[in-house]
C-alpha cells in the first residue's frame, strides 16, 4: 500500500521568523497513520526546521536542490552530504523552475539524483510538460522523455527512495489546475513507465503527486483518482491553514 503523501515547496518565500511559526503549526497537527509531510524549504532554515519537526513522526524536512558533487570548489553551492548533516531527508530535483531558470538539463539532473541516493536520501522527482508542448499533444513524450533520462539508469531497489511529482509548467503559479482526468492520464502514465522499466512492485509502490496551482477547494478531487497519491504544493504550502487542509484531502 502507497502512503498519502503531501509535500510543501516554500520556493524563495518567508523570512525565518515566518518559517518557524509555519513549521510550528504544521508539526503540531495530528495526521493520520501513513500520511508523509514534508516541508522543503531554503537551505538556511532546514537545520532549524529539522528540530521543530523531530516531534511529529508524519512530518520530514525537504531542500529545493543540491549540487551533484559529494563536495569541493563549487563556490555558493550544498552537497546532498551537507543536507543530510542538518536533517534533511529529501531534495526536491528538477523542479521546472530550475530547468527553466537555471539551465537544468535531464541529464544534469541524473548525476543530482545519483548525489542524492548515494547519501542515503530521498528524492522528490519533478517532470511535467510546458504549455506549447501541451497544446501540441506531446505531454506523454515529453514526460517519458525526462523521466528517461534522469531516471532510466536506476534499479527498482534505488527506486524505493524516490517520489515522482507530476508539474505541469501551465499550471504551477498561474492557478491553472490540470483537471483531474489530465493529472490521472500522466500519472496512469508514469505508473505503466515505471512497470515497465522496474517491474510492477516498484510501480504499485511509489508515490506519484500531482502538483501546480493545487489549492483546499481543488485537492480532495485531484487526490481521489487512482494514481494521485498526493501533492507537491507551492504557494498554498505558505499558510498553515490551506496546507494543513490539502494535507486532511
Ligand atoms: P503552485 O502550487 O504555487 O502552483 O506551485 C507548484 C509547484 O511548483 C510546487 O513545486
């Protein structure tokens, strides 16, 4: 049986006052038995957020990104080891605002997902297509292709310690919801990828979540299709209440 799982994206938001008290009142919630938090936020607030969260067992810390390499002359950059040493138990990687914003490439994010096992961590694992590729019908190639790339060389054992998050490019930010046939169509999708390419335990058992403009009025929907296991959230993982709302979807 997959966990219901719900992770928050702080992206370049809050101050560390905000942080805290959000984080507060986040792991302060009682959840129900297999449901996975986690909270990725700025590199500079994880030590702290790890205490806050080390009181409730359904909450974990996630970071937004790491560098590929284990450590070195990289000025301005953190290694999955360095996370790891302040309690982080995820990293967020190809989110499309790094491919987008930072040059990011399928296979630049391979040797991050290579960083990221070889510590010992988990990966939230982000594809989804952008709007002309959509509106061309080239959503299922482009998604198998990134999902190719980045995660083809694994085996099904290095697969137990990933998340797959779906993020359509149209509808993160925009308050653009995929509806919940689109969101089911890819994940269906990338669940026969992942049989395929591992074997069908491997597809029963990894979380596949929906993410982009999901919201309180919109979750509980997306998240009753058969192969949305959850969410990646963005802007309403800012405020206690929403998350904590798409968290009980
Ligand atoms: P929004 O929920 O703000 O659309 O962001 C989604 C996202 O990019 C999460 O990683």
């Amino acid at each position: 049986m997959r966990s219901r799982f719900v992770a928050g994206n702080w992206k370049m938001n809050l101050s560390k006052e905000e942080g805290l008290a959000l984080s507060h009142s986040i792991a302060k919630q009682e959840y129900k038995k297999g449901t996975q938090v986690v909270i990725c936020a700025p590199y500079i607030y994880l030590d702290e957020l790890a205490k806050i969260t080390s009181s409730n067992s359904n909450v974990s810390i996630g970071a937004q990104n790491c560098h590929f390499a284990k450590s070195g002359a990289y000025t301005g950059e953190i290694a999955a080891a360095q996370l790891k040493s302040v309690g982080t138990e995820y990293i967020i990687l190809g989110h499309s605002e790094r491919r987008t914003y930072f040059g990011e490439t399928n296979s630049i994010i391979k040797d991050k997902v290579d960083a990221v096992l070889d510590e010992g961590l988990k990966v939230i694992f982000c594809c989804g297509e952008v709007l002309e590729e959509r509106e061309s019908g080239r959503q299922e190639e482009v998604v198998k292709l990134q999902l190719q790339e980045a995660l083809g060389h694994l085996d099904a054992s290095s697969m137990k310690e990933l998340v797959i998050a779906y993020e359509p490019v149209w509808a993160i930010g925009t308050g653009k919801t995929a509806s919940s046939d689109q969101a089911q169509e890819i994940h269906k999708m990338i669940r026969v990828w992942l049989a395929d390419t591992y074997g069908s335990d491997t597809a029963e058992n990894t979380n596949i979540l929906y993410g982009g403009s999901c919201k309180p009025s919109n979750a509980a929907e997306l998240f009753a299709q058969e192969d949305v296991d959850g969410g990646l959230i963005g802007g309403a993982s800012l405020k206690a209440d929403d998350f904590i709302k798409i968290i009980e979807a």
